[in-house]
C-alpha cells in the first residue's frame, strides 16, 4: 500500500498550474517545496509568502531527503539532473493533471473547457457566473481574469471548473492532459490543428478529443461549437446528452441578434438578450458557451446576465498595456492565425477608422513550422501594417520544417500591405517609432514576454 502523503516537491513550481496546486497543498496543511529554473517574480514571491522554499535550477540536492510525493511538471524531460534523481532513488512521482484529479476532483462536479481557442476567456466567463451566483466554485485557469484576480483557487464547494488542455500530461503520459479531470460537463469550443510537436495532424488531435467524450458519464453534459464541423465528428458515439451552440440554424442554444460597437457586443441566446464588454465574434461564441453551461446548472438568468455584462475579460486577451502620444500598445495572447484573424477583426469593432499595426512573434511549437506559412499571412493582413519577429528557437527545427518569416512578409507585401521582417526587439523598435502616428493601435502577438517590448514600445514611443 502506499504510504501516506505529508512532504511533496514539485519540479517546475513557477509554471501558473503549478504554482496554484502547490499553494492549495500548503494551505491544507502539507510541507511542500519545489524547484524551477524561472523562479522569478511574481511567482517566486507568491509561492515565498505562501511558505514554500522555491530553488532556483534543477540539481538532485534540491530534492528532500524525506518526501513522499514528486509532482512532475509536462515541460520537465529525461536528461534534467533533478528528473533523473527522482528516477534513480526510485521516488513516488505524479504529472501535475493525476495530482489534480487524486487531490482535488474526485467527488466534485467538474466542468472542463476545452477546444483550441477559446478555453481561458471561456472558463473565467463560466466561473465568474458561478461566483456571482453564490456557487463558490473551485477553479483552475490557464491565465488570470481580472474579476478572479488569480488563476485557481480550491475550497469545498462541489463545483470545480477547469481549462482543459489538449496537450500532453508528461514526459511519461503522452495522453492530453484534460483526460484526467473526471469531467461531468464538457465545453468543446471549437477543434483545429496545433502542438505540432506533439500531433502529426488534425486526426491525431481529433482522436484526442473523441476520448475525453468517451468518459463523460451517461449523465453527463457536453456542449459543442454548432458550426464547427469537427466538434461534431468527435461526439458522434458520446453516450451523453450532446448541445450544440452556435449561430446555425438547428443549434440548440442558437445565438442570433448580435451586434457589435466599440465598447463590447449584444447578442441574444435562446430568448434571452445579453450585453458583453468584449468585443469579436470569438468573445460571442465563448459568452454563449458560458451562458448556456450555467442555464443547464439552473443559474438564474439574472445573475447570468448581470455577471456578462460586468465581465472585465482576462489578461493578455486584447488588454490595453498603455497609450502614448495618441499610440495604443495593446497585448494578446493569440498564437495561432485564427486567433491572430479573430483578434484583428474584433479590434476593427473598437477601433473603427483607426490604423492597426500587428507585430507578431513566432513564438509557439506550431507557429515556428512551415504548417502556417499560408495560413499566417492571410490572417496578419486584416492589420493595415504588419512586422514579424525573428522565429524563436529556430535551430530547434529542422530547415525543412521551419518558417520562413520572409516569405510571410513578402506574401503580404504584394497585397500592398506594409510588411517588414525585424529579427530583434530593438529592431522593431526602430521601425515602429518613425511609421506609427497618433491615433494608430499597435498590437502585439506573442504567447511568451517577448523581451518586455510592450512597454519598451511605450518607452519609445514617448520620446520626441
């Protein structure tokens, strides 16, 4: 039988997810420690003030000599020496989801939120409805809604909603990570290739989607994009109750009604009306997913309602970072040209006759492949002007697979949109201070820090 648990060490503490359970474990009473080699602020604070001693790298004394549970981060691999001390001393080890679901989701009724884009707005939506209706729910989000102010909490309510993400769970569980999370109800946004270093293509990523169905219990509930054509191939066997929202014809939540100005959206769901401070056809659909998972929980409308309309959105989603000399510098996190697409024309609605560059860094697993060298700039040139960023991590790819950013660029140059390619930060800082003018909106697409250039843009910009 194995032993009790009291001291665990988590290996990647600093990650979001991370750093959220180990505190949970703390608060319960566990001595907990860990390890990153990004221990830096806020989180290394954050986790200090909680208790946890946090060492910076990876080094077999980081772990204690008497621990009975290793909890393993899905960015550690083999070759990392304080990976390869857990193994060599034969230690107890979880992936961080298998924590989760042992600790914290057994018995509770979990809601998942899944899909390619979408999920963190999606989740924070659903748990900001939950809390306004005295729910009290647990949650664990991929990113921080400002209404929440932090990306998880845990307590004793029945309630538990999470981000569930389709990538891998650890070096030693290559199965998507939201399998684990015991869910009742299930969101399925929407379904497109990515995590091209894990799926070989959309089938992969499908068949992925098509297990996390299969264990939805009979009673269980799963909502899927009405007008996405792979969400419905993937429940085609679910032995749960199926609901389809969206603006086709035959949806069961069908949204109609919508109608878009500078400061949000209205849109009606059913036969209810609902205002939304965010903007874009995508915040429509990922409102009408919450909508309708709090009606099937028997939410009143009111607060439903009232919870939408004072949503303040999520960090790093379309989030204004400052204004300079007229000059808007705006973050999102979009990493993928349909999100890059969608951002676009959602800021065309709150922006209208404004000028918006687009600078993007080719930052995520898949956005470095040759995968989008088409896709990409068809989406970038909703941008009036355009500049991409050197490909992170090139030497990682082989030549064959990696994206030619100058080809990006060239492709959009011969729409007759401004188009450049500047490897460097300072680079595109340079470029950016003599081209942009009062009243232009600039935003950055990165799903990384991107060297700090938000507000290195904003310090530039301030010069005369």
């Amino acid at each position: 039988m194995p032993k009790p648990v009291h001291r665990i060490h988590f290996l990647g503490i600093c990650g979001t997810a991370m750093g959220s359970v180990a505190a949970a474990f703390r608060e319960l009473g566990f001595a907990v420690t860990g390890s990153d080699d990004n221990a830096y602020p806020p989180m290394s604070t954050f986790l200090e003030g909680k208790g946890i001693k946090v060492c910076s790298g990876f080094t077999p004394g980081n772990i204690p000599a008497e621990v009975d549970l290793v909890v393993v981060g899905n960015a550690l691999c083999r070759g990392n020496p304080e990976l390869e001390a857990v193994l060599d001393r034969k230690l107890p080890y979880r992936s961080l989801p298998e924590t989760l679901r042992d600790y914290f989701l057994q018995g509770k009724t979990n809601i998942v939120v899944t899909g390619t884009h979408g999920k963190t707005t999606t989740t924070s939506l659903i748990t900001w409805i939950f809390c306004q209706a005295a729910c009290a729910p647990g949650f664990l989000i991929g990113g921080i809604a400002r209404d929440l102010a932090r990306g998880a909490t845990f307590g004793n309510s029945n309630y538990f909603i999470l981000e569930g993400d389709e990538y891998d769970t650890a070096f030693f569980d290559k199965r998507s990570k939201f399998l684990h999370y015991l869910p009742e109800t299930v969101v399925i946004n929407n379904i497109e290739f990515d995590h091209a270093d894990i799926f070989a293509d959309l089938d992969e990523i499908k068949l992925s989607f098509r297990r996390l169905v299969n264990i939805v219990p009979g009673r269980g509930s799963i909502f899927i994009n009405a007008d996405d054509r792979n969400c419905a191939e993937v429940v085609t066997k679910s032995l749960s109750s199926v609901f389809t929202v969206g603006f086709r014809e035959g949806a069961t939540h069908r949204i109609t009604g919508v109608r878009y100005n500078s400061t949000g959206a209205e849109f009606v769901l059913g036969e209810q009306s609902f205002k939304l401070p965010l903007i874009g056809e995508f915040n429509v659909r990922n409102a009408a997913m919450a909508v309708s998972v709090a009606l099937a929980y028997r939410l009143p409308i009111e607060v439903i309602q009232d919870a939408l309309a004072r949503f303040a959105g999520v960090a790093r989603r379309q989030e204004l970072r400052g204004e300079v000399n007229g000059i808007k510098v705006i973050d999102d996190f979009a990493h993928h040209p349909t999100a890059i697409r969608e951002t676009l024309f959602a800021l065309r609605h709150r922006y209208p006759g404004h000028r918006i560059w687009a600078i993007f860094e080719p930052r995520s697993n898949t956005t470095r492949r040759a995968i989008f060298q088409t896709a990409l700039p068809e989406a970038l040139k909703l941008a009036d002007g355009v500049i991409l960023a050197r490909v992170a991590r090139v030497d990682q790819l082989p030549r064959e697979d990696r994206l030619d950013p100058e080809r990006v660029i060239q492709t959009i140059q011969a729409w007759g949109i401004p188009a450049f390619y500047e490897p460097e930060v300072e680079d595109i800082l340079h470029r950016v201070k003599p081209l942009a003018r009062p009243g232009d909106v600039i935003v950055v697409f990165s799903n990384g820090g991107f060297e700090g250039i938000h507000q290195r843009l904003l310090t530039e910009l301030a010069v005369a």
